[in-house]
C-alpha cells in the first residue's frame, strides 16, 4: 500500500519537472545478473532536469515514504547520447553498394 501512495504522488513530482515515466513495473526477463523487484525508468529532457527533479523540495519531502516502501533502492541518472535509430532502407542499400 505504502508504494502505490509513494508512486501516485511522485508521478505528479516527476510531471512537475518535465519529466516522463516510461516503465514503471512490468515483467523482467533476466540475462545477467538477478531481476529487480521494481523498475522505473524516467525520461527528462536533460540530465540538469533530473538533477533539479532529485533535489527539489518536492521530492525530498517523499523520500522517507520512498524508503518505507522498498527495501532496496538504486537511483542513477544515464546522460542520453544521439538516438541510435537503425538505418533507413536507403542507408542500408547504399552501404551494401
């Protein structure tokens, strides 16, 4: 009960700052390692408004309910590069030529 509360107010933090929840849960399939309980994964439009999203006034206020609803927590912010979109048919003709 206690995530389902921390998860519903978050999400309202998370829009605040320009942020978008693409994950959030779901079934994991395993290759290396072991599976996580629960996954979330956050898209912003730049690291600086993930950083202002961590920090703010809003968010620390539900860390301690954040705390009390997992009992293991791994928070990191991933720097996006250019998209990695495959070719277009035409690239991949050309490349073949």
């Amino acid at each position: 009960m206690g995530y389902q509360k921390y998860g519903e107010a978050a999400a309202a933090v998370v829009a605040t700052y320009h942020g978008k929840i693409l994950v959030r849960g779901g079934k994991a399939v395993v290759f290396d390692g072991r599976a996580p309980q629960r996954v979330v994964l956050i898209e912003f439009p730049s690291l600086a408004d993930a950083e202002r999203w961590r920090s703010s006034p809003e968010f620390q206020k539900l860390k301690p309910l954040q705390q009390q609803s997992s009992k293991y927590i791994e928070s990191f912010a991933i720097e996006g590069g250019p998209r990695m979109d495959p070719p277009s048919q035409a690239t991949a003709r050309q490349a073949t030529n």
